[in-house]
C-alpha cells in the first residue's frame, strides 16, 4: 500500500474519496450488533448501533408473526403462547398474588406477570437501574373481535338445524362474518372429582365448527345488509332430520353438570372431548367463533400479510418479541434501564375490567418494582410519581394504511404505505395521546437509529378511532409521557386484515431499538 501525494488530490479526487467514506460509514452505521460486546464496537456517534434485520429475516418474521396467530386464535391462547415464549427465554413469572418476590427481585432479572389469563406484563430490570430516571414502556392491546358464545348458547332447533346463541364483541356479527370457515375455542372452567377448579384451553382449529349463511341476492330486499344480528346472523352448529342418527340421550351423570339446559347436549360432548374432561365436570365457559383460515403473504412479489386477527396482535407480537430480543443481545447486570411491555384486555370495547388500560395494570406492576428498593429513608409515594414522571410509553395501535380504492377519505401527506415502517398517530381532539414532544422524541429515535417514521392523522370530516395511549396518560399513571404509534394496516376490523410482509419485522427492530436508546434521547429533552 502506497501513501496519497497531497498534489494528487484535485477536487474529483477528494470528491470520490468522499463518497467512499460515506459508504463506509453508512455499511458501519447499518452493521448488526447482536454478538458485539464490547463498548467501542457498541457506541455510534455516542449511541448504541441500532439493531437491524435483513431482508430475509424482516420476512421471516412475518411468517413467525403468522404461526404465532395460527396458533393463538382466542386471547387465551396468546397469553399462553407469549408466556411459553418468555419462560422459554429464561423470565421468570411472578403473581400479582405475590409478596416476597416482588420485594425481592433480582437486579438483572426478567420478570412477567398475568392478569385473568387475558392481560400480560413483562419487563427487564437492568442491573444498575436508578428509579428515578424512569423507565421505557411498549403498551397494546391483545383482544381482537370476535363472536362471543352467550352464558345459555342453546337454541330450539329449527326445521332439524341446531343453532347457537352467540353475542357481538366489539362489533361484529355484521356482513364481513358471513360465508366463514369459523372455528370455537378459548377457556373452559373445570370442577374435577376432587371439588377443585381448574381452566382448559380448547380450539377446534382446523375443524370448521359454525358458519352464518348469507341470503342470497336472488330474493332482493331481504338479502340486503345490515341483517338483524339477533336473529339474522345466527351460526349454524348441525342439521338433524329423521333420517340422520340423532345423539345418544344425555345420561344421568351428564345432567349433573351445571351447564346442562344451557348448551346443547351435542355441543358440550364437544367441547368435553376438546378439554379430554367428562361433561359433568364442566363448569363454565369462556368460548368464542374466530376465522381458522391461517395467514398468508399475497401479491405478486408477496408485498402483503394477510390474516385474521390482526388489530392487534400485529403491534402486540412485535413489542414483546422485542423485550425479548432486547434480553438476549444486552448485557442485564450493566443496564441502567427498566424496559417493559403491558398487554391488555378490553380495549375493543372501552379500556374497562380489570384487565383492561384502564385497570392500573402498568402503574401497580411499576410500584411493585420499586418496592425493592424500598427504605426507611425512601418516600414510596414520591420515588413512585418521579419514576412515572421520567417514564416514556409507546402506545402501540394499529393504524390505518393507505387503501388506493378510497383515496380522498385520507389527508394529503398522512397517507402510510406498507413495509416502510412504523407509524405515528395524531389526533388534535384527544383521541390519541401523542402530543409535538412525544413526536420530536420518537423522531430523534427513529433518526438515530435509520428506522422511518410515518404520519396519520384524520380528516377534519372523518371520525377518528381510540387507543390505550389516554387511559393509560389519565389514570394513577398520570405524568408519563404517552405517544401512540403503530403498524398500518388495510381492512381494519374485517374478519381477515392486511399489512406489508415486513412489517412486523420493521415492528420488531423499531421497538428494539427503542428499548435501546430512549433514556439517552429523553435525557437531550431536559424538562421539556
């Protein structure tokens, strides 16, 4: 290798020389970091290199984001699934039920807790976390709509059809229910020989249990929506006449259980074959309707994810799969951060119960942490509201993508696009917590680790839609900083919803990097 004679640097030369050094810093800015330990190698213009995924991985990413949803049709199944994923890599479950080990938690340690089966927390106490810097959260919601069975599900049969009583959850039971492969499944309440209670997941997937009939355009007025969703949008369970074999009568023992005469016979034989329990030991149930058609990628070059139940356990897969990947690639014993991840019930229907936004979930679990540091010369209450105060929580919500068939319902600029990445929600009139602060932080973020950002926000002759990111800025949380953003999708609310193939991936290492580097990026916005 020969040195440069400075007489040979003309203005090209310097030029091109200059390009390089660009290329070279960009390849070093977009280097994945995952095994890199030391603090040289970990530090990019003072911060952390940003976590990154090749194309191959953002994709498989959306395959794994499709298996988990395959395999999680009800909310039951996603707490049980996202529970397996976490003690799978080495959290540690704590019950709210518990005393000692919330005052005694390990510096370093990962955690999670349940609520109702049906709302999860998650967390990662660094090591040298100080409490009153704060902490950074990831929060969503993990309900999605769905046909609910109603606490007495039986109905006469009609003309040899059996039917079955079921509600609306979030407003459903509407024309995009019609014509489905709809499978049952979710929590069943069992009262054993022994006189004790105990729950059994159950899911009929892939075996179609019900589908609701639309009426046929031929008979005109009728068949035109909206149907009577009492009595026109009833799933059909079975068809008995004279000359199909009609069930065994119920037995003695079977009539013993509590839930016999409110279900049909037939359908409690079902799912007491599901739960591998005898009829009479079923106590109560927790069941549902859900579309068992697994997702899939579409388009020409495969661009979309389509599949059921995506608002969202599109947001929620992503934020707690990167609290994992967060535990994995850093080194807990050295961290100065408190990173969490809360997962809700209810917000399809107001945030409310106990497992909902609105329940404290977050801000109780935060002064459970901080009663390990508990002391006679610590003000509890104090450390509490200045912990909150130096709190930073994403409210990760689905959005609405750009539908080209609807152009002129979206505003000019405020227009997402799949697999660019992450989008941030605004709303003037309260219905989004996201305030030009909160958007400047996440900015600064996203710049700083080359992640994009996009941008929606109603029309002013629109209606806007809720999140979590309020109820949690307006209860005993009050005083930290809330913004709300998320994955944009297409037919938001239909039984089957669509979004980029890399989007949950871009998800992932948005949320990752986030755990990553927001302390460093508030600590630059003072008292702002």
């Amino acid at each position: 290798m020969s040195n440069l004679d400075s007489d040979f640097l003309n203005s090209t030369t310097i030029l091109e020389l200059k390009q390089v050094l660009e290329k070279v810093a960009k390849e070093q800015y977009n280097t994945k970091n995952i095994k890199t330990t030391s603090n040289a190698d970990n530090t990019f213009f003072h911060f952390k290199k940003p976590f990154d995924l090749t194309n191959e991985e953002l994709i498989q990413k959306g395959q794994d984001y499709i298996d988990f949803t395959y395999k999680s049709p009800t909310i039951y199944h996603v707490v049980a699934n996202l529970t397996k994923d976490l003690t799978d890599n080495g959290f540690t479950y704590i019950s709210e039920k518990s005393y000692d080990e919330w005052k005694n938690l390990q510096k370093g340690g990962k955690y999670f807790t349940k609520r109702g089966d049906c709302s999860l927390l998650a967390f990662t106490l660094g090591g040298q976390w100080d409490p009153k810097t704060g902490c950074g959260a990831i929060g969503s919601h993990i309900d999605a709509l769905h046909v609910k069975l109603k606490p007495a599900s039986i109905k006469n049969k009609f003309e040899g059809y059996e039917l079955l009583g079921v509600a609306n959850y979030g407003g459903t039971l509407n024309e995009l229910w019609l014509n489905r492969d709809l499978g049952l499944g979710g929590r069943v309440i069992v009262k054993d020989s022994s006189k004790k209670f105990k729950t059994v997941l159950i899911d009929s997937t892939p075996d179609c249990i019900a589908f609701i009939p639309s009426l046929a355009p031929h008979y005109g007025e009728p068949s035109k929506f909206p149907y009577d969703t009492e009595n026109q949008t009833v799933p059909i369970i079975g068809y008995f006449n004279d000359e199909s074999r009609e069930e065994a009568p119920p037995t003695k023992e079977e009539k013993a259980s509590p839930l016999f005469g409110k279900h049909s016979i037939n359908l409690l034989r079902y799912i007491a074959k599901m739960a591998d329990v005898r009829v009479s030991e079923l106590y109560q149930l927790d069941l549902e309707l859900y579309d068992i058609q697994k997702g899939t990628f579409g388009g020409l070059k495969k661009d979309f994810l389509i599949s059921p139940r995506q608002d969202d356990r599109l947001c929620s897969y992503p934020a707690l799969q990167s609290l994992i990947n967060f535990s994995k690639i850093t080194d807990l014993e050295s961290s100065k951060d408190l990173n969490i991840v809360v997962l809700y019930d209810k917000e399809e229907v107001g945030s409310l119960d106990r497992q909902g936004a609105r329940s404290g979930l977050f801000d109780n679990s935060v002064a459970r942490i901080l009663s390990s540091y508990a002391s006679k010369d610590i003000d509890s209450e104090l450390l509490f509201r200045t912990t909150l105060s130096n709190s930073f929580f994403l409210s990760a919500d689905v959005i609405h993508l750009h539908n080209p068939n609807f152009d002129s319902v979206y505003l000019e600029n405020h227009k997402p696009k799949p697999n660019v990445g992450v989008t941030i929600s605004l709303d003037p009139n309260g219905h989004m917590a996201t305030d030009a602060i909160g958007v400047s932080i996440v900015e600064e973020i996203a710049r700083i680790n080359g992640d994009k950002l996009q941008y929606f926000q109603i029309k002013n002759n629109s209606r806007s839609g809720g999140t979590i990111g309020p109820s949690i800025a307006c209860t005993n949380a009050s005083g930290v900083r809330v913004i709300d953003l998320g994955i944009a999708e297409l037919s938001m609310h239909a039984i089957r919803e669509v979004t980029g193939a890399k989007d949950v991936g871009l998800g992932i290492r948005f949320f990752t990097n986030f755990f990553r580097t927001y302390k460093q990026v508030l600590e630059t916005f003072g008292d702002l």
